[in-house]
C-alpha cells in the first residue's frame, strides 16, 4: 500500500466545456471528485494524500477565474473543517501560502492549527506551490544557514536538503495520479518524485471516482519498485 499518493487534478475546464457549462462548473464538480478521493484514501489507510490544488503559474489565468477558484476553495474550507476533526484528518498545506488572498490565509492557518494532533489521513493541499520554487527557496536557506555558519558545506546531503523542502515533515510520494491524460509532472514536487510511480488515466478530474483512485492503487501494487538497483 502507498504511503503518500499524490494527484494532478486536471481537467475541470475541459470537463465543463463538453457539457456547454462555465468553466467554473467544472471546478465545481472538482471538488466532489475531491472529496471521492479523500474518501478513498481513508479507506485504504493511506497516510498522506497531496492534492495540486493551486500553481504558482494558475496566476496567468483570467482573474475572473482566480477569483472563483478562491471563492469555491473558501467555501469548502469552511464547510470541511468539522469533517475533518470528526474524521481524525490532519490539514496541511504546501505553498507561498502568503501570498493568498487573506481569507484563504487565515482560514488555512486556523484549520492547519485545529487538526494538528489528529491522528489519521493528512491531507496535504499545494496552494500557490511550483517545483522549482521550492527548489530554489529551499537552496536560499541552506546558503544562508551555510553562511551563518549553522552547516558546513560537507553537511548538505539529500536528507539534510529535504528538511528544507516544505515537504520536509511528509515522506516522498509513492505514487502520482495524474488525470485527463496528460503525460508531464507540471511543476510539481519535482525533488520528491524521483523515484514516485506514475499513473496516467484519461478519465476528467470531475470523472474521477473512488473506484478510480482504487484502481490507480491496485496497478501501483502490481508494480516492483527497484529505485535504481
């Protein structure tokens, strides 16, 4: 069984411009297949589940958009965080969460803090996060801690780099869910998918059901993981 699965949640706009509905619509329905995977993770006992929420490139889109997608992930944040203490799920985030709308900010860091001694599935959301970003803020730290004179350069190995990762308190993913058929990684948690099990399915964001994430689960266990040797 993975301990982390990551997902690539794309698809949304396609998904509502087939049925003739605003793009928003299609974010919409997004959620739901969400909340499915959410449910399925628990199910299965998975311990970390990172949703690719929000990039830092889905800035380009029409603020008209942005605004929407804000409204919508407010909306479920408010709605979600009894559920999730009742459900014993830890929330977390990964991102310039900062540079959020302030709402969004304060909302994360409430839920982020009342779910912090719960036990069961963390469910990690990359708000405003890209790859290579983290990357370089994590080679910024680690220079300045180098020239302060907390490490020595002979210190940094890749462990000693992954606690500057904001991933640094969550285990590498086992397996990338990726939807709608695109084959590429988008910017995302590119030092921790080195070795991460690809899984690729056609099927829409808003398609996606548990029996899919099931599915997607049952292939990774068919696989043997050598990690280079």
């Amino acid at each position: 069984m993975p301990q982390h699965v990551a997902i690539i949640m794309d698809g949304n706009g396609r998904w509502a411009r087939e049925r003739g509905l605003p793009k928003i619509a299609g974010h919409r329905a997004g959620v739901k297949a969400a909340q499915e995977a959410i449910k399925a993770a628990r199910d299965l006992k998975i311990k970390v589940l990172t949703l690719y929420t929000f990039s830092t490139e889905n800035w380009k889109r029409p603020k008209r958009e942005i605004d929407s997608l804000f409204n919508l992930l407010g909306e479920y944040l408010n709605k979600a965080e009894n559920k999730f203490n009742e459900n014993s799920i830890k929330f977390s985030v990964i991102g310039n969460i900062e540079a959020l709308p302030e709402s969004i900010s304060i909302k994360v860091k409430e839920i982020v803090e009342s779910t912090k001694n719960n036990t069961g599935l963390v469910l990690n959301l990359a708000l405003n996060y890209g790859g290579r970003l983290e990357i370089i803020n994590a080679v910024r730290k680690i220079s300045n801690d180098v020239k302060k004179g907390a490490i020595a350069i002979e210190d940094i190995t890749e462990d000693k780099f992954h606690e500057y990762l904001y991933t640094n308190n969550l285990p590498d993913p086992d397996l990338l869910i990726r939807t709608s058929g695109e084959f590429r990684v988008s910017n995302f948690l590119l030092w921790q998918m080195a070795y991460t099990e690809l899984y690729v399915t056609k099927k829409l964001w808003p398609d996606f059901k548990k029996s899919d994430f099931e599915k997607a689960v049952s292939e990774y266990q068919k696989r043997k993981r050598r990690f280079g040797g």
